[in-house]
C-alpha cells in the first residue's frame, strides 16, 4: 500500500503521456490502414481490410513522385544545415568561452536577441531576393543554420565550460596552431553535446514546415511535411492518404529518437555543473 501511495503520481503522469502521444499516434496509424470511404468517419473503428500498401503506392507516386523528390530534399537540407551549424556552433561556442572581449556582451545579446525574436518573413524574403537565394535549396539552408544558431551556440558553452582550460595551454606549449586546438583537441571531446545537438537539430529542420512554406516556393523544392498539402482541398480530403504520408515522414524522426534518446539527454544535461 506505501508503493501505491508513493508511485501514484508517476503512474498518473505515465498514464497521461501514454494518452496524449499514444492514441493520436494509433488513431493516425488505424486510418492508414482504412480505404477513403472508411477513413472519411474519422473514427477508432477497425480497418474493413488492409489498404496500407495500397496508400503508399499512392502517396508516393502522387503527383509524378512527389514524395521521393521530398524526401530527397529534406535529406539535403537537413544534412548540410546540421553540418554547418554544428562547426560553426561549436566554433563560436568556444571563442566565446575561451576568449574574453569587451564585445563578447554584445554578442551574447544578440544571441539571446535571436532566441527570443520571433523572425520577421518579410524582410527576409527581400534579402533573399536580394541577393539571389529566394526559392533556391542553398539559401533556405541559411536560414536554417541562422535560425538555429543561438540555441546550439548556448549549448556548446556550457559544455565548453566543463573542458579545462588547461588543456588547451598544453596543446599550444606543444606548438599547436589555434585551429589544431579546436580542431584537433576540443572538438573531439565535443562529441556528447554534438550527438544532441545533431539529433535536436536534425529532427527540427527535417519537421520544419514553415520555412520551406515561405522561403522555397514551387513543386520541385518541395520538403516532406509541405506534401500533407496533396490531400487536402477545399471539398475533399483523401484522410487515407494524408494519414498514410504523416505517418511516412513520421518514421525518420521517431527511429532517431528511439536510437539516441539517452544520448539527448546526456548531452543536454553534460554541460549544466561547471567542473
């Protein structure tokens, strides 16, 4: 009886998470299974039959494959704006950390500025017309890598922090070069906190529907969840179908988490005690 009283409120919680992730997920799952007719009531009935593979056949060679065009851009996108933003993170992490300026108060401002500053579509649109990037792959990896920033740079002072500074005055009395340094000595012992950082980043920029809705207009720069828009109309949803490809693009972000998530949680909490 103490067990009970003592365990009551974890097994609420448990209970109410399985609840709220649990039955969305199973009820999208279910109507993936369902024919259009079926899956129009919008209920938990059980599936008349097994249209799944149909539904994928279907959703994937909508609109002359539209689907694996996505899949290949998200891929792009999130590969080299996770690269990038974890080099250069990690870089201004460390000359952060390391290097005390009387301009390090106003940069840490503006990274604060860039978390707290919700982005302004407009103007960004103009600059990347301006300089030629608008509807273009390359310029909304920029804006990826801008808008992730400020949280991935935080990460890694914190993380940096722990790391003794001794060691890299040991490694330049050896004739080590500031990029060897980096490079070859702190970027290494990095890995817990980049392995998070990959993981936040990757499942974000691959689940990012609003950026790639403004900045990268047109069929053939289409990113995955902006193909949820081929089942959806103005009279008719195909729900069979929309579920079928929510729980497609779904697929890669939730095998991440289930592979990494004790690295996410080592890495997040590696730099919260200065050593």
């Amino acid at each position: 009886m103490s067990f009970v009283r003592r365990h009551w409120l974890s097994a609420v919680a448990i209970l109410a998470s399985g609840v709220v992730f649990l039955v969305p997920f199973a009820f999208i799952v279910l109507t993936a299974f369902k024919d259009q007719k079926q899956s129009a009531r919008l209920d938990f009935s059980w599936p008349d039959g097994n249209y799944l593979w149909q539904n994928i056949v279907e959703v994937a060679s909508t609109r002359n494959w539209m689907l694996i065009t996505a899949f290949v851009n998200s891929t792009i996108l999130t590969v080299a704006s996770v690269t990038l933003l974890v080099v250069f993170a990690a870089m201004v992490g460390f000359v952060l950390q390391r290097r005390k300026t009387r301009f390090n108060g106003v940069i840490e401002f503006m990274i604060l500025a860039g978390l707290m500053i919700p982005p302004a579509v407009v103007p960004t649109i103009w600059l990347l017309q301006g300089l030629g990037l608008f509807g273009k792959l390359h310029g909304l990896i920029l804006i990826e890598i801008a808008y992730g920033l400020p949280f991935s740079v935080l990460l890694y002072r914190a993380f940096i922090a722990t790391i003794p500074r001794e060691l890299d005055e040991a490694a330049i009395i050896d004739g080590a070069r500031p990029f060897d340094v980096f490079f070859r000595i702190i970027l290494p012992l990095l890995w817990p906190v980049t392995v998070t950082n990959i993981v936040v980043q990757s499942v974000a920029i691959f689940n990012d529907f609003t950026n790639p809705l403004y900045y990268l207009p047109g069929n053939a720069n289409a990113t995955v969840q902006l193909t949820l828009y081929n089942f959806q109309s103005q009279f008719l949803t195909a729900n069979n179908l929309l579920f079928t490809n929510i729980v497609l693009i779904t697929i890669p972000p939730l095998l991440v988490f289930l592979f990494f998530n004790r690295q996410i949680v080592a890495g997040m909490t590696a730099g919260a005690v200065k050593g």
